[in-house]
C-alpha cells in the first residue's frame, strides 16, 4: 500500500466524501481533474499548456511526441460539431503532426501490455495464491488513490500493474528511443 500523507484508513468516509472538520479542513484530492469543471465559482480553472507545448516544438533540439488515448480520438469531433462519437484519428494526427508533432503515438500498444500484466498477474494470483482474488484494474490513477484514501480495505485486490500512459512514458524513453536512434534527453512528451 502507498503511504498517502496526513491519512488515517477510513477516517475520510462519510456520507461518500471527505467531511472537512474531521481533515481540518484539508481538502482530499484524488486528482481525478474534475474540480475544475464543476466548481460552481469558478475558484479552480484548467490551466492551458498549449504555450509550453508551443515552445518545445519551436526547440530544434527537441522530439516532441504525442500520445493519443482512444476516448480522445471518440469525442474530439464532437467539439468542432461532428456528430457524437465521429472517429477522428486521421484528422487528429494530421493536425497534430501539422501543429510540429515529431511523432504522435497510440496508447493502444501500452493498453496491451497493461494487460498483460494484468492477466500474468491474474494467472499468479489464482496459481500460487500471492494476493486475493478477485483482481480489480483499472487505467485510471485517480481511481487507485480513491481507494487509497477512501477504501484501504480494498488495495489488496486492485491490480499493481501501471495504467497504459504510465507504461507508455518509460516504454517510449527507452524502446521506442533507441529503436529511433533519439536521445531519451531530447523528448518532449504530451498526452
């Protein structure tokens, strides 16, 4: 189990939440990215990064590569008005490559091997019984630190392989890296 600061199993659930007299008055965040959009004061904005990103693609000492996720390629369309759920893979990668993508990678290789370390992790399970049974997974860190912090109980069963982008990142700095003759140092990553 992860240590998480400050936590004490079970103390933050009450009535589905976090109550902020018992955190003194700490909030507990499990970094799942939606605070910003249901704020009902607008305290919390999503923080644009397309000037960061502009920057490393204007590097000529930089490989900027992007990994693309499959809900993103499902529901881009939808905010240039596309029908609901329009497949724009093509359309994404050509602007993306168009914008100065080097590369733009699919998380669709790192989803296999999350699998399959789930499904070695599986097969362990059952044959020399090393953890309980039944296995949770997972691709959502966000997920994993709300069990973390809410239900302790259950970290036993959820899986301890990575999510697909954070097999994704090491699997590019090193394999994909030295398969392209990149220096790992150069890259510039975005998901």
């Amino acid at each position: 189990m992860r240590a998480v600061p400050g936590y004490v199993p079970g103390l933050y659930r009450s009535a589905g939440t976090y109550d902020l007299l018992k955190t003194g008055d700490r909030a507990i965040c499990i970094n799942c990215g939606q605070c910003a959009n249901v704020c009902p004061v607008e305290s919390i904005r999503e923080q644009p990064e397309y000037g960061l990103v502009a920057g490393e693609v204007m590097d000529p000492d930089k490989v900027v590569i992007v990994s693309t996720s499959p809900s993103v390629r499902a529901a881009l369309g939808e905010e240039f008005g596309m029908e609901q759920g329009s497949f724009v893979q093509g359309k994404m990668v050509a602007l993306l490559r168009a914008l100065g993508a080097d590369y733009v990678l699919n998380t669709n290789f790192a989803a296999d091997l999350t699998i399959l370390e789930e499904a070695s992790e599986l097969i362990e399970r059952i044959t020399a019984g090393t953890r309980p049974l039944p296995q949770f997974t997972s691709c959502c860190p966000a997920w994993v630190k709300f069990a973390e912090i809410y239900y302790p109980e259950m970290l036993p069963y959820i899986s301890t392989a990575k999510s697909p982008i954070g097999m994704q990142g090491p699997t590019i700095k090193t394999y994909f890296a030295k398969k392209m003759g990149i220096d790992p140092k150069k890259l510039s990553m975005w998901r």
